[in-house]
C-alpha cells in the first residue's frame, strides 16, 4: 500500500520502502505492534539510521 520510504520522500528523494517500521516504538506493546496508525513504509537505510538515533547505536544496551 506505501510503495515508497516516507522518509526520503521527505527529503526529496525516491527510494522503494522494504521495511514497515514502528513510528513509537512498540518495545513489546503487543497494541502498539499491531496500530496501523504507528506504521510507516521506510527504506533499509532510513529505518537504519532512526533505530540508531533512537536506540543510541547498536550494542550499547539501552532499552
């Protein structure tokens, strides 16, 4: 249904969406996993780089 990343589209740019990502983060929330609402289409690199900015990078155990 959102064939293209919102968030390069945002940033004027095309790229396919291939991961549907969880705009809060879910963090077990078995309702908040589900809400269609809380979806949006992002393309590997832009979904890379927001669980990076919200996760602190990877390995460093924060929840």
């Amino acid at each position: 249904m959102n064939p293209l990343c919102v968030q390069c589209y945002r940033d004027n740019r095309v790229s396919a969406a291939t991961v549907v990502d969880h705009i809060i983060p879910h963090k077990g929330d078995q309702a908040l996993f589900w809400d269609r609402q809380n979806w949006q289409a992002l393309c590997k690199k832009c979904h890379d780089i927001k669980t990076v900015r919200e996760d602190g990078g990877f390995g460093n155990g924060r929840s």
